[in-house]
C-alpha cells in the first residue's frame, strides 16, 4: 500500500508557463523524492509595459510517502 501527499507550491518563470511549472517541480525535487504528479491550480502573469514580464503558477506536487519497515 502507498500513501500519497500533495503539497501546493508557487513558482515563476520569465519563459512561459510550462517553465514556471518545471521549476515548481525541479525545486520540489531538491528535497522530495518520488513526485509522482504535478497539478497547476492557477496561473498569473506580470505585465508591464503591455508585455508579459513573469509567468506564475500555483501547483499542487503529489509524491509518495517512503514507509518505514517494521523488523518483525
């Protein structure tokens, strides 16, 4: 049996979207192992001058729960 956690997370990017979202998932994975899925919540973007200047998303981050085992 595994046990999933989601955490929700922000992250950005001057590129595109996609990139906010593979730096969501890039950083997570510094100190979360085994990210099984990625769901983006909400997207934003900073505008100035009439141009995007900055991609944001909200990102929920499932990845599963490493369980110990029991020494019978």
């Amino acid at each position: 049996m595994s046990i999933v956690k989601v955490i929700e997370v922000m992250s950005n990017s001057t590129k595109s979207w996609e990139d906010a979202t593979q730096n969501a998932v890039l950083h997570a994975a510094k100190t979360i192992h085994q990210i099984k899925s990625v769901w983006i919540k909400e997207q934003s973007a900073v505008v100035l001058n009439n141009t995007i200047t900055e991609y944001r998303v909200t990102a929920h981050i499932s990845f599963e729960i490493e369980q110990a085992h029991a020494v019978v």
